[in-house]
C-alpha cells in the first residue's frame, strides 16, 4: 500500500475533516473515496467550474455598488429591470 502526502491549508484540513466525520469517515477514508471514484469514472466525480461571482467584471460592479450604497447613492430597480439588466451583459 502507498502512502500520499499533501500540503492543504489547516482551515480546508480541518472543514473537510468535520464533514467526513459528520459522514460516519475519517478523512483518510474520504480522499480513498473521491481516488476511487476518480479511477472509476476516469474523471472527476465532480464538475469543477468557475464561479462567475468571483470575476474581476462582478467584483468591479459590486466595489461600485458598496461605493455608491457609503455615499447614500441607492438606486432602486424593479426585477424585471433587473433582468433586462443581466441579459444585456
């Protein structure tokens, strides 16, 4: 049997291992699990994807809009503008 070392940071450590436990698995048995299903589907049984909240266009238009909501500039949009909003960009 082998043995795999990694490096992860001490709060994603000890999340993951709360959740494992919470699942009735140490966290050994956890990463066992995602390589076996790894080696099983032959790709990750998950689809890892970008979320878009995280863009510098979002995080730019959300600066903007705590910048506006400090200076008391709150404007006020119904949903459906909202919408014809997004489907713009």
């Amino acid at each position: 049997m082998a043995n795999l070392q990694i490096r992860i940071d001490d709060e994603l450590k000890n999340k993951a291992q709360q959740i494992a436990s919470a699942m009735g698995m140490d966290l050994t048995t956890a990463v066992r699990v995602f390589l076996k299903q790894l080696v099983h589907e032959r790709a990750f049984p998950f689809r890892p994807d970008v979320d878009p909240f995280y863009s510098p266009e979002n995080q730019k238009i959300l600066k903007e809009s705590i910048d506006q909501l400090g200076k008391g500039q709150v404007i006020s949009k119904t949903i459906n503008e909202l919408v014809d909003k997004k489907n713009e960009l």
